[in-house]
C-alpha cells in the first residue's frame, strides 16, 4: 500500500509541529520516501529517540503501509532559521 | 517453544556485532540490509548476521525488542544502534568506526 508524500509530511507536523519536513519520493511509487525531519524538540534527545518520535507520530505506519521511510534527523538550533 | 525476546536477548548478548536483516551478508533480500552489509564490510567488522526472513518470531519480535519499526536493525555489544540510516550517518562521521573498535565490557574485565 502506498501513501501520499503529503500525509506522511501532514502526520509529522501533527506530532511535531514546529518540525520542517523535506520528502523525497525516491522510487515514484508512493512507498519509499526519504524524509528529513528538523525540530527543536529533538534537542536532548539521541538519534534512536529521533526517529523513534518520528515513527511515533507516523503510528505504526512504518514498516507496514510504508515499506521504506528512508530517515535523517537533525535538531534545528535556532528559533528562526532565516536570519 | 522459546519466548522470543529471550531468544532475541541470547542472539544479541553472545554476539558482539550482530545485525538483524532481510536475507544474508551474500545476499541481502532488501536494499537497506544490503546498505547495512557495505558499511559494515568497509570497515573490516567481523559481524553475525540474522537473517529474520527465516524466523518470522524473530521477525516481530526485534520489532518490538528494539521497539524500532524497520529492518536492519544493529546491535553492538548489547546495545542496539540503529536502522541503516543512522548506520550511515554513524559512518560518515567516524562514530561507527570508534563504537566497533571499543572494547567490549568482558575483555576489559
């Protein structure tokens, strides 16, 4: 089953609001994505728990309804990332 | 019938490198787990391998062990690492290369 690159992105924010979310869909087939996920809420957090919130928030759709959810996590050091 | 997390628990604990992947360091059945083998083989690892498309309690069961949802899945030491992308970003860096040359907790005893 595939999904919408624009419903992972809408289900991360829903958990992780001030996430900035980039999506690649890397096989044109609505299931396998790369995404990167930048949040100040990563701050503190190691890289396990990085992806594991955004695993969380994409709830239990990884690994089943997504077959591949390639991941990069990064912990946004700024308020405003444009200066 | 053995529980599966005590089975999961022996795999990881008597081995120092093991990665949980679809398929065998030969013959990968996923890209992922063939990106897990590369990074391992580049840096020289000696490493057991899984392969849980064989086992399919272990399958469910290091899904919920690490609670992580994907597989590869890496543990060193007792430790569980992370999915090939954090392998990656582990290898870029260097820290993988530190983490498999540490010594392991019994040969510093």
């Amino acid at each position: 089953m595939a999904m919408a690159a624009s419903e992972v992105e809408r289900l991360i924010r829903a958990a992780i609001p001030d996430a900035e979310v980039t999506i690649r869909d890397l096989a044109g087939d609505g299931d396998h994505y790369a995404a990167r996920v930048v949040s100040k809420s990563f701050a503190g957090l190691s890289r396990i728990q990085q992806h594991q919130a955004v695993y969380a928030a994409l709830g239990g759709r990884v690994g089943g309804e997504l077959h591949a959810l390639q991941l990069e996590t990064a912990v946004r050091l700024t308020e405003t990332s444009h200066g | 019938m053995a529980d599966p997390k005590e089975k999961i628990a022996e795999i990881v604990d008597s081995n120092d490198i093991v990665l949980f992947m679809k398929g065998t360091a030969l013959f990968p059945q996923c890209g992922f787990s063939s990106r897990a083998i590369a990074i391992l083989d580049r840096l020289g690892a000696k490493y057991e391998t899984v392969d849980v498309l064989q086992d399919p309690e272990i399958r469910t069961g290091i899904k919920a062990y690490s609670d992580w949802p994907t597989i590869p899945q890496l543990y060193v030491k007792g430790e569980f690492v992370g999915g090939s992308d954090i392998m990656m970003e582990m290898f870029e860096s260097g820290e993988l290369q530190e983490l498999l040359k540490a010594p392991s907790p019994t040969d510093r005893a």
